[in-house]
C-alpha cells in the first residue's frame, strides 16, 4: 500500500486534543453499597485506579434518574441521579475527587428521546393540547390505517412509530417505545435541554458526550423509505442539515471562549467524510465517536484503509480532530471481537494509544476483559449487549469487590484479571497500559504529531509521528507468523509483550506483536 502525506499539526492545543478519555460505566464500575449494582460511591472509592492508569478523562455513561428500559438512556428526570447510583452530593463529591487528581469528567448527554415516564412526555400524552404535545413528534395514522411511516426502532426491528390509543395519533421512537423522541425543531426542546446542560456545567463537568446527536435535525418532510432501509431507515433520515445549527449553538454554550470544554458527538455512520462533517469548521462538535473504527476487524489492510481515511477526513487540523475507539457499553470488547488473544489485545491497545487523535478507553480494557457469558434466559438489555457491561472484577477472590448478586455475571477468568493481581505483575496487561499511557504523556508525538503511514508489503502495519524534533515509529505485526522488520530501528519505547523497554530494537516481532520505538 501506498504511503500517506505526513500532516503537520502546529498550533497550540486545548487540553482534549491530547487527552485519553477513560468510559465508566456506573452499574458495573465499582459497587460501595454491596447491592450488586455499581454506584456513585464506588466510582469515589476507585478513583486512584484512574489516576493510577494515567487517562485525563473520564466520560461517564448515564446515572440520571430513569426506569432503565435501555439502562438509563431513557431519563425521567435529567436533572436527579437515581437512587440506584447516590445522590447529587455524592456526584458533588467525584467531580472533587477527580478534578484535584487532575483528571476532567464530561458527562452523557441525551438530547434525541426521553423515558416515557419523563414528566414531558406524561403531559403530552395526557393533555394533547398542551404546549407539551409538539415537543414529541407525533403523525396521523397511514391512509389505510397502522404506522404513518415503515420506518422500524432499534433493538426491537418493529416499527418506530407507537399509537397513542386515546387520540389515535402515532409518536415516533427510533429506540424503544419508552424513549420517545423529541422534537428539536420546536425552540421550547432546544431551550429545555440548553438548561439541563447549563444544570450540569454549574456542577462543574468539563463537557458531554452527546447521545445520538447526528438524530436530533431530523427532515421536516418525513416518508417512507425503500424496503431495502428497513432497520436503517432512522440513521439514514437523521443525518439532515437542521442538525449543525443546533450542534453548533450546544458547542457555542459548553465550550465558550474563555473556557476549555470537550463536545464528543456519537454520530451514527460508517461515513468518515460525513462523522468528520460533524465538527463543522471547528464550531461543531470537538470530535465524535469512531463507529467505523470500532467496526475494523484484525486485519492489516482494514487497519491501514482506517487511518488512511482517517487522516484524509481530517486533513483540516484546525476544523476537525480525530479520535478513536474499540471498545464501549455497544459493541463487544476488542478482545472478544478480535478473537479472545490476549496478545492481540495487547497490541489493539498499542495501535489506539498511537494513532493521531483522542483515543477513548472502556472501563476493563486495561485488564484485557473479554465479554462475560449472559446464560440465556437471564439478558437484561434489549439490544443484546449485556456480555461487555459485566462488572469489573476489583479482588481476586469471588464476588471480586462486589456485593454477592452482581447484576451481571463477571467477565471469564475474573479473578486472573483483578485489578489486584494485575496491579502486582509487571507484565500485565494492566502495566502495559499504565506504560502506554505513560510514553503517550512523554512524547509530543504521540500526543499530537502528524502520522505518516510507511509502505510496506508484509503484515506489519507502521506508521511514523512526528511533532518538531520528537519522533516515534509504532509497528504492528497483524500475522500469524513472526515478521522480519529490520528496516526499523530504533530504542524500544513499550513492547506490547511487556520486555525490553529502553533496549534497541531487535527488528523482529512475533505474531500478533507490536511495538512502540524512539529513533
Ligand atoms: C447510544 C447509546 O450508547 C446506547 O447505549 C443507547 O441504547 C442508544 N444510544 C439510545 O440512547
């Protein structure tokens, strides 16, 4: 393959640009209370644990107040933590812990749908002539009766239009028929979430990761889609150009001037062109969610198409900025997805803690989790997702840390990968991270450098980055065999394998290898 254009990056940078966000998810991070559900609390307690790993952020996934039909991305009350997680003291209280460690904490925002049971919704059912009724988004029935649209939800693959019995209209969910949408085009929605952001900000959170965002600018002149969008249909409709106004006016309010605050956009698409579109001319979102690189397979080639790609969408650095993800509360983790190996996932985390851009990390992933087995008949999560949600083991011995009824079973071998017994090897996959992290810290490179993908016609993916007269060269052998990579040379920064750090490089990496190399 051929290689790219190194891309210079030469301005000064707001603090997320070289940030590592680190993903909790609060049911399953750390339990204080020994309910077997994850806390608040818990998160309190194991904040030395992020702080160790060496992340400058934390994104927290939903812990407001919700009947957690889809585990608290249905919020009925944006402004209340659930009872489940703590309180809004107890919130108070991690934002100080984290903040005096020097690691911010961007929150979930969920701007495209409510839970049913949300006070709005209540009263737009309820009385069809408040003003509340237009904050949804409601349609009469087909001419022949049923949905006014073949558009299907999420999770369910029926339709994501609901009746309304007492007035006979229909409300469109793209998700659950519990997470109604709402309907951003009426000024009332958009001055309603601006105040649950404000709520927040005052709270001292450092931004959001906004939830479906690329859903809120939804077309004006809905219609049916052809049969083979089916399923699809909301993602395709959605990406409409009423979005940015609204995009742009969240980032105005999050990230002023004379303040540094990170917007992440979870934009749906497999699009690099159109997820890179979302950050407008720097006045969009900061950056978004990589859903094609939590998509990429073990493969050279897939790897290097990525970032290839990657850094033609975002060749503008002052526009745009990349960021890059394997594993999140979706999709399955890197290591289940890449096959189990845990020498893969190890070199999985060299690639995301070196590429160009801000990499997030899901809780676990530094102790090389796989997904946990969900015995049929006890799933909780309608879309299927439960195995990468499993609580992350804390002790060697069972429960782990927890309390004795986890909601979830652990992940495989969970007492192996404790954060106890990892944080007492050196060559764990925990120390790998730590050390990762650490010469991402170190190097300017790293940090922020342009990328430079070099040629090569093995199995071996190198890229080159450079930032003034700091440079590193990163290698991955994506084979099956060992690979003969003489041609680069130089002292080992970190070896996925955990040895020879500080030593020169001996020109071969076994399979599945990969490492980090100073020139
Ligand atoms: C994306 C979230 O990450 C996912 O967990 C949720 O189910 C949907 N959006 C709907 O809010």
């Amino acid at each position: 393959m051929a290689p790219t254009q190194p891309t210079e990056t030469t301005h000064d940078l707001p603090w997320w640009k070289t940030a590592v966000v680190y993903q909790v998810y609060p049911r399953s991070f750390a339990d204080a209370d020994g309910d077997g559900v994850g806390d608040l609390p818990g998160i309190l307690s194991k904040v030395d644990h992020i702080a160790d790993l060496g992340v400058d952020c934390v994104w927290m996934s939903p812990f407001y107040e919700s009947p957690m039909r889809d585990n608290g991305y249905d919020v009925s009350d944006h402004c209340a933590i659930d009872p489940v997680f703590g309180t809004l003291e107890d919130f108070d209280a991690l934002v100080e812990a984290l903040h005096e460690r020097g690691i911010r904490l961007i929150v979930d925002f969920v701007p495209n749908h409510v839970s049913s049971d949300h006070p709005w919704f209540v009263e737009a059912v309820s009385d069809p002539d408040s003003e509340r009724r237009d904050w949804f988004i409601w349609a009469d029935p087909a001419p022949g009766g049923g949905p006014p649209f073949n558009w299907t939800a999420s999770f369910t693959e029926e339709s994501a239009w609901e009746l309304d019995e007492a007035s006979g209209q229909y409300y469109l969910h793209l998700f659950l028929p519990e997470q109604p949408d709402l309907n951003w085009s009426n000024p009332a929605v958009e001055a309603a979430q601006h105040d649950v952001l404000r709520f927040w900000l005052d709270r001292g959170v450092d931004g959001f990761r906004i939830d479906v965002i690329n859903a809120i600018g939804k077309d004006p002149e809905p219609r049916d889609v052809p049969e083979r969008m089916e399923g699809i249909a909301h993602v395709v409709l959605t990406h409409h150009e009423t979005a940015m106004p609204l995009i742009r006016r969240i980032r105005a309010l999050v990230d002023p001037p004379e303040v540094e605050r990170l917007v992440v956009g979870e934009v749906v698409t497999g699009d690099l062109e159109q997820q890179a579109s979302y950050c407008g001319d720097g006045d969009g979102v900061s950056c978004t969610v990589n859903f094609v690189s939590i998509g990429t397979k073990w493969d050279r080639d897939q790897w290097h198409l990525l970032i290839a790609g990657m850094e033609d969408a975002y060749a503008d650095h002052d526009a745009t900025w990349p960021s890059y993800v394997l594993s999140n509360h979706d999709n399955p983790r890197q290591r289940t997805r890449y096959g189990g190996s845990e020498a893969r996932a190890r070199s999985a985390a060299v690639l995301l803690l070196t590429v160009r851009g801000t990499p997030s990390l899901y809780q676990g992933e530094e102790l090389g989790l796989e997904d946990a087995v969900i015995p049929a008949g006890t799933e909780v999560d309608p879309g299927g997702r439960d195995g990468c949600r499993a609580p992350i083991p804390w002790t060697i011995e069972a429960p782990h840390g927890w309390g004795e009824d986890t909601w979830l079973p652990f992940p495989p071998d969970a007492g192996a990968r404790s954060v106890e017994a990892q944080r007492a090897d050196s060559t764990s996959v925990l120390a790998l991270y730590k050390q990762l992290l650490a010469a991402r810290k170190a190097s300017p490179a790293l940090q922020q450098g342009s990328l430079e993908l070099l040629a090569r016609t093995d199995d071996v993916l190198a890229y080159r980055r450079i930032h003034g007269d700091d440079e590193r060269i990163v290698a991955v052998n994506f084979g099956d065999a060992p690979a003969d990579v003489t041609d680069l040379a130089g002292t080992v920064v970190v070896a996925s394998n955990g040895l020879g750090a500080g030593r020169p490089f001996s020109g071969r990496l076994g399979p599945d290898e990969a490492v980090v190399l100073q020139p």
